[in-house]
C-alpha cells in the first residue's frame, strides 16, 4: 500500500511541478494473527461510526460491507443489495476461526468494550 501511495505521489508531484507530501501517512499495516485480533479488527470496521455516533437511521452502517456480513449474532434482510462488493475470507482464520473462539459480533457491539 505504502508503495503504491509512493508511485502515485512521484507521479503527481511531476505533473504538478511541485515536491513534498501528497498523502498523509495513513496506511498501518498489522499482520492478525489470532482468532481475537481478527473479532476485534472486525467490530472496529464494521460499527466503528456507530461508535463515533455517527448515525444513518438504522442498526447497520450501510456504507461498510456490514449487509454482507455473514457474522451477526442478529438476523436480518437487506432488500435490494448489489452484488457482494468484498471477496470471501479464504483462511479458516477469517472465515471460522474468530467466531468460534470469541463468538459473532452483535448490532450492538461497539469497538474498544
């Protein structure tokens, strides 16, 4: 990623006649090695504006892959959904290994306790 954000600011810069900083460093990269650390990185993800109040009307944050989510303690239906925007886990680690050990993740979970 950091490369990536590299090249695309060398690229700007020249096309802009200018030099220095075009994206602040943003980008952290921490391998997850365990069941927790996958359940926590997921609630961080999916109900961190829930967290940060920042409410759109409903229990799921429509604007993350949260209606894609099969992990929910909760059932729902969400009508109308495009195709699944994110690929599939492929490690037992992310498919299985964090709810078997730690649980689903509940609508009203929030990131930190």
């Amino acid at each position: 990623m950091q490369g990536l954000l590299i090249r695309m600011a060398k690229r700007l810069n020249k096309l802009w006649g200018r030099a220095g900083r075009v994206f602040e460093d943003r980008y952290h990269e921490h391998i997850l090695r365990t069941p927790k650390q996958v359940r926590n990185a997921l609630v961080y993800v999916l109900r961190n504006a829930w967290k940060h109040r920042v409410r759109v009307g409903q229990d799921l944050d429509m604007f993350t892959s949260g209606p894609w989510f099969d992990g929910w303690k909760e059932t729902f239906e969400v009508r109308g959904l495009p195709e699944c925007p994110v690929a599939s886990p492929r490690t037992w680690l992310l498919h299985t290994g964090w709810w078997k050990h730690h649980g689903r993740i509940s609508l009203s979970e929030m990131p930190g306790g």
